[in-house]
C-alpha cells in the first residue's frame, strides 16, 4: 500500500459546491482512508467575462469566491470524516482541463455526476465526460 501523500497514494476529487460535488468528496475521503491516501480537492475558477468584457479588478474576486466555495465544501464534509489528509488547491483555467492536469500521476480522479454546468450536463456532465477520456488515472463518477 502506499504512504499517505506519496502521488501512487493520491486521490484528486473535483469540488464546485454542488451537492454532487459533495458526494464526490465523500465517496474519495472514504477511498483514501482504506488505501492510506492523501486527498487533493480541486476547484477551478475562469475571470468572470460578460459580452466580451472582462470587468476591471477588484469588481469581484473570482478566485476569492472559489476558494471560499472550496474552504466551506471541505470544512463541511470534513466535519465527519477528519481522519484523512486533505489538501485544498485553487487553479484558474476550464474544470476540466485543471482536473486532468491535476490528476497527472494521482491514484484515481473523483468526479460528481453534474455540478454547476445547467444544460450542458444534462446525463454525465461535460466536465465527466471530458475527465473520463483524457485523465490519466482511473475516473469514478459519483451520481
């Protein structure tokens, strides 16, 4: 078995808020305390463009507001399941291109079944489906 935090003892698990997120994050803290691994919950945020205008900064702190959603989703799971490392990482970039880069040498990739994505997620969710054929790893989607 591996040691905690070594990366063949690592499990990336996506994290947007949703409640499918949620799961995700649930489903990957039990996997890791039966394999020793570390958990990296991942969230990606994009500046926020509205009619191809990208408003000045300061306007609103994108990446403040994902690691806020992050902070709270994990310290809420975490609240029942502390016996596992979990390491709190922030990219900026699409969801699913961040999770596969992220998942580049993990143990597995933890995706919820749809998160924040409306019509475009209506089965597997976009951010699944692209995870699925191009992680490196081995892909759970939890529904």
């Amino acid at each position: 078995m591996s040691q905690p935090g070594t990366e063949n003892g690592r499990i990336v698990v996506g994290v947007d808020g949703s409640d499918a997120s949620k799961h995700a994050l649930r489903w990957a803290l039990r996997q890791a305390r039966i394999t020793g691994a570390s958990v990296d919950a991942v969230i990606a945020w994009h500046p926020v463009i509205v009619f191809g205008y990208m408003p000045p900064p300061g306007d609103f702190d994108v990446e403040g507001a994902a690691r806020s959603v992050l902070e709270e989703t994990v310290g809420e799971i975490l609240a029942d399941e502390q016996d596992v490392a979990v390491r709190q990482r922030v990219f900026e970039g699409s969801a699913a291109q961040v999770l596969v880069d992220a998942a580049k040498g993990a143990q597995l990739l933890v995706v919820g079944n749809r998160g924040h994505g409306g019509l475009t997620e209506a089965l597997l969710g976009s951010v699944g489906q692209h995870c699925v054929h191009h992680a490196g790893c081995p892909v759970v989607v939890v529904r």
